[in-house]
C-alpha cells in the first residue's frame, strides 16, 4: 500500500464515518477501485477507526469530563451512561453471533449499493414525515427512547445502511430534534467502535504485525484530522438543513455503483 493508498483510506474513513452515508461501505468500494486486497489491509481499516473514535471524544471533550467526574452524584450523568450502553449491547450481542457471516455475504460493492439506495429512501421518508420534537438534549433521552435506539442501530450491521444514519433516523422517529440524534450518534458511535476495534484487533493481532508502520501513522492521522472536521461539519449542518442532502447523495451514488457493475462498466 502506497502512502496515497493510505491519504485515502484515511480520508475515506475520516468523513464517512460519522455522516449517514455508510463508513464501511465506502471503505468497501475504495478498497475495490484501489485493487487493495489481503488480511493487512483488512486489519488496518479495522485499527483506522480507533483515530475516528478520538475525533469524538476531543470534540465532546468537556461532556464526557463532566459525566467521568459526575457519575456519583449526578443522576443525569448515570442515565446518559446507561442510556449508551442499552443502545450499544444489542448490536454487540449480535455482531458477536452474525458477524462472520454478515462479512461473508454481503461485503461486496454491489450489497453496499442495494443498501445505499434503499436507506436514501427511508431517510426520504423519516425527513417527509411530521416531526414532534419533544427531545432537544441528549440528557432528555430516556432508557426507553434508547432502547428503541439499540434497535435501530442492529440495521448498521449490513454494509452499506450507516451507523450513523441509522442511529440518526431512529432519533429522528423517537422524537429527537436533528442535532440531538446527529450527537447521539456520536456518543454512540464511542463504545460501539471502540469494542469493535478492540476485539477485531485482537482477532487479527497476526496481520496487524504485518502492517508497514509509515503508511499505517499517516492513515491514523489523515482519519483523525478528517473524522474531527466531520463531526463540526456535520453539527453545523443539521441546524440550518435537514438529512435530505445525505439521503440523494446515497441514492445517486449507489444507483452509479449499480449501474456501472451490471453493465460491466467497473470491475468492483
């Protein structure tokens, strides 16, 4: 892998991770076009999400100070803790059952883009709908709202549908205002990234070894850098807009992926 290779999968990683366009289905078609192949480059898009994962906490750098050091006394902190563990344990559960073969069956360009197009539309939809915003703080967000959460996120197990973006429309249906489901979905994104990154390094700790450390630092790098200027873009955006910019941008992409793989176009 080139140092180019890995400015890309970088940036790639960076931006996508935290919009609702899918991470790891555009990680799936760069990896496609860049002819990038073989259990390195599978463990190195693995650990380049753990500099994404930071991006986060720098930016929600005083939120998660304050409920580190509130947690005893602060009822509000305890519940925000909670709350992100309900959402993340049913996705952990069933990654843990269904990973390996969700990986064998539907890691491929063109599942990515059926996926894509299909998750346009139902942000199309959640958007169309009338919103009764009854939650504009993710410290109003009760166990109940993130258990429905939780369920939502399962839909991000497929490549393709966005954990982001399904955390996002699922706020957006449970009554979350569009900045308080775009944060969540930040927070969110922290345990459930971190424990995938942990426990797929683990599992590929060999190929890990393997990995050529230069282009390695400038991939982590570039993924911080990008993910962080993401995560302002994204918060800046949805005051103003809503996720319907996303939803097209999804549905023309993977109209373009399906397209050019069925008439021979591209190779993926």
């Amino acid at each position: 892998m080139s140092i180019i290779d890995a400015i890309i999968l970088g940036l790639v990683e960076g931006i996508t991770e935290f919009l609702p366009i899918s991470s790891t289905g555009h990680l799936i078609l760069t990896q496609s076009l860049l002819g990038l192949d073989g259990p390195g480059i599978e463990a190195l898009l693995i650990i380049i999400q753990g500099p994404a994962i930071l991006a986060v906490c720098w930016e929600f750098r005083q939120k998660l100070m304050h409920v580190t050091f509130s947690l005893h006394r602060e009822e509000a902190s305890r519940r925000f803790v909670i709350n992100l563990l309900i959402v993340f344990l049913p996705v952990a559960i069933l990654a843990k059952i269904f990973g390996d073969d969700i990986k064998a069956v539907l890691f491929n360009p063109v599942s990515v883009a059926i996926a894509l197009v299909v998750g346009g539309f139902i942000i199309l939809w959640a958007e169309r709908r009338k919103h009764s915003e009854r939650i504009q703080e993710v410290d109003q967000v009760t166990p109940l709202d993130a258990l429905k959460l939780g369920a939502f996120q399962v839909l991000s197990l497929i490549p393709g549908t966005s954990r982001s973006g399904a955390t996002i429309i699922g706020g957006l249906l449970c009554g979350l205002s569009r900045r308080t489901a775009a944060e969540f979905s930040f927070f969110v994104a922290i345990p459930v990234l971190l424990a995938a990154t942990v426990y797929e390094s683990w599992k590929e700790r060999a190929s890990i070894a393997q990995i050529e450390h230069t282009p390695l630092i400038v991939c982590c790098v570039v993924s911080f850098v990008s993910a962080l200027l993401a995560v302002k873009f994204l918060i800046r955006f949805v005051s103003r807009h809503s996720f319907a910019a996303f939803a097209w941008y999804r549905i023309i992409f993977g109209a373009v992926i399906l397209i050019t793989a069925y008439t021979g176009l591209v190779r993926w």
